[in-house]
C-alpha cells in the first residue's frame, strides 16, 4: 500500500504513515524541529530527548523501564540529535515487534506510539517541577562526552569546524549539540523551560510503519498539541564568500584533514544536477576523486564529496599527509575544472546514475531508511518515493552536469594540519 502523508497546520503537525508487511518490527517516531539559534538554546534542546526518554511516570527507574521495554518483545526507545539545513531535530523513536508476531492479538505498536506520547507531554519530574536530579546530571555528562567523542575522531572534528567556519553567522553554522561550555552550564530549570517551548513552537514530523498504521497516532499528537503557533523551518541557501576563507589549525596528528566547501546554484530546479555532480565528483569508487586522486596519484588516505541540498553546498573530505596538503587541494580543484571543461564521459555518468539509484532502491531495505528518506523529502519541499527519485536521476544530462559544476565556487578551505607532538 502506498504510503500517506497529512498536515494538520493548525498544530504545526505532518504525519506520514506506511504499513511494512515485509518487515516483522514496526516503528514510530517523532521529530520536534526548530530553528538554530543560539550555542545555549541548541544546549538545552539536546537535552531534552534523552531526558524524557529516559524514565517514565510509570516507571521512574531506569532499570524497572528498561524491564517493560524487554516484556514488550525487547522493545526500544531511541532519541537523537542532529542538523538539517538550519534547523535543529529532535528525534524520538519506539521500535518493537510488528503486531503480528504478538501472542494472542497484543498491540504492540498502539502501545509504542502511546509511550511516545506520554513520554513528550508528560515527562516525569522531581516534585520540584524539573526533571531529576540525577537523570539530568548523567545526561548532561554523556553529551559533554559526545562532544569530546566527536572532537577525538579527527574526521568528524574537522568537518564540524568546516561547517562552523562557512556557515558562520547562519544558523546551520551553530553546532547541534551547542558547545562544551553551555553544555556543562545547563541548569534544570531552563531545560524544563527548553521542553515547554517545544511543544509550544516546534514543528512535529511524525512517521508511522508496521502492520495497519492509519492516523490514529497523528490524531492524538494533534489533540496534545492543540491549536498553536508553530515556527518556520525553511533553510535558506548559502551563499557563497566574496573570497574564499582560508583557516588552518595545527594538532599532534599522524594524518592531516582537508575540507573544502563548494556554493552551488541555489535554483531548485537545479538540486538533481548538484546532487549528480557530488557523485561524479567524488561520490562513489568511479568517481574523479576517487579514482584520479586517490589511486592515481596517492594524494589522499580517503577523498570524498557530498552535497547538502538544504544548503546548496558540496563539501570535499580528505585524509592527507601533511607534507600532501597543498597538492590535494590543488587536485582536487584540477577534477573540479575538469568537469567545467566539459570533461565527463558517458560511462562516468552511467556509473554515478547507477549508483544513486542502487542507493535509492535500498531505502525499502529497512523503516528507518524509509523514514530517513520521507524526512529529508519534507524538510526540503522535494517530497518524491525512491523510486521516482531513481527515475528522475536517470533523465540528468552531462550538460546539466557541467552547467552545476561551473556554478561551484570554492567558500572555504579548511585544513587540519599535524605537526609532531615532540
């Protein structure tokens, strides 16, 4: 059955369902999206999810919830944090045994989609008002070591910092989970104050797969949530830097770290075109990068390009010895050029198209791929199935291509230069 999709703008709610008979776990998920806009507030949102999720009213031990998860057929509840164009996501998710694998006619996914909703509405809280004590202070210290987690894994630190630097004074340059210092300087009462602002302003994606689903668990989302204002989450492209910015940082590392951001052309209609010009670029093993690069010239431990649509910008990651780092970016612009100049063979577009459509057919593959897919499509305003999407990746020509490519300015160069520690 195809899926379906409602918007109940009267409470800022859309709510997407799909059965999945082929799969024998059923999922529900909430998204709570709002605009980044500050260090501090992205600090108190991000905590917001692993606190709710942690206990419940029902069961305020950590270790009796996790129990009645297990006695739902090993059920889990998942929460996350991440950035989308400039928004900031909130994620919540339940996932268990589709119905039809239960004794005696148990509903299993009735009851995940109501903890969600108890959970978000009515957390529990210390008799103060606030949630606990010490949920609070072990939540806070797992962020805080996520965050140095993220900064020892030099690959991700440096991506992170690239995306900070080109998209400094925008909100998608804040990091998601704020910094190490509003981190640790969070206080209960304002993260209590973070979760009533959610639900008064966030817009709430909502998605449903397993055996049956229809829109009960939108109709009860929308009847917590009322009737209220909620906030606009629409990205604006970047656009690209007069001259490109050009930052350096040294550390004791064995390998060094490129990244360079690319502006595209922000007209919509071009997005397919910038989307296959990151896959010819750099996207798959056929690719100029890749293969020129990498294997030919021994420039790069890994070299890679990916395009943020929301933003209109392709990012170029790269693994380089340190003595390597002016050639690799020098390559890298040499492949770049290359596709300007109209040099892009039938078989390379061959390989990039099949390669996209091998990935978009492998979203039925699981609910949360499918569920990553749909998100991506509603937060852009390009809702379209895989399949269509494999369609239309067919029909891009070399021209449109190349025309992308000619579009690309280099924003921001940013390297990750090791220096001996001695």
């Amino acid at each position: 059955m195809k899926h379906r999709i409602i918007e109940k703008k009267e409470c800022g709610l859309t709510a997407f369902w799909q059965p999945t008979p082929q799969f024998t776990t059923a999922r529900r998920s909430v998204h709570l999206v709002l605009p980044l806009e500050s260090s501090g507030t992205a600090s108190l949102r991000a905590m917001v999810p692993y606190l709710v999720s942690r206990v419940t009213r029902d069961y305020p031990d950590y270790t009796a919830f996790g129990r009645y998860l297990q006695s739902l057929y090993g059920a889990s509840l998942q929460a996350g944090v991440s950035r989308v164009g400039d928004n900031q996501l909130l994620n919540l998710s339940a996932v268990g045994i589709a119905n039809r694998y239960a004794f005696d006619g148990e509903d299993v996914e009735q009851t995940l989609a109501s903890l969600l909703e108890d959970i978000l509405f009515s957390p529990l809280f210390a008799e103060d008002g606030h949630f606990p004590e010490d949920g609070f202070a072990q939540e806070q210290r797992q962020l805080v070591e996520t965050l140095e987690s993220e900064f020892n894994e030099k690959r991700i630190y440096a991506k992170n910092r690239a995306v900070e630097l080109m998209f400094e004074g925008e909100p998608a340059g804040i990091p998601r989970l704020g910094t190490r210092d509003t981190l640790e300087s969070l206080k209960r009462e304002a993260v209590t104050g973070a979760w009533k602002d959610l639900l008064r302003r966030a817009q709430v994606l909502q998605f449903s797969f397993g055996d049956g689903v229809n829109g009960d668990f939108a109709d009860g989302f929308a009847k917590r949530l009322g009737e209220r204002g909620s906030a606009s989450i629409e990205s604006r492209p970047h656009t690209p830097r007069a001259e490109t910015l050009r930052v350096t940082e040294e550390m004791p590392l064995s390998q060094s770290k490129l990244v360079m951001g690319f502006g595209l052309d922000a007209d919509p209609k071009k997005r397919l075109a910038n989307r296959m010009l990151a896959i010819v670029f750099g996207g798959t093993p056929s690719s100029k990068l890749f293969l020129n690069v990498r294997e030919k010239q021994s420039l790069c431990y890994y070299c890679s390009a990916q395009n943020e649509m929301q933003k209109n910008v392709i990012f170029v990651q790269s693994g380089v010895e340190t003595a390597n780092l002016d050639r690799a970016e020098e390559a890298i612009l040499h492949e770049l050029k290359a596709i300007q100049n109209g040099e892009l063979t039938d078989d390379e577009l061959l390989h990039a198209q099949l390669a996209m459509k091998t990935s978009c057919t492998a979203v039925a593959d699981s609910a949360a791929a499918m569920e990553s897919w749909y998100l991506g499509g509603i937060l852009s305003g390009d809702l379209r199935t895989p399949e269509e999407y494999a369609k239309d990746i067919m029909k891009v020509t070399k021209d449109e291509i190349i025309d992308a490519a000619r579009s690309a300015v280099l924003d921001t160069v940013y390297m990750l230069k090791g220096v001996s520690s001695k």
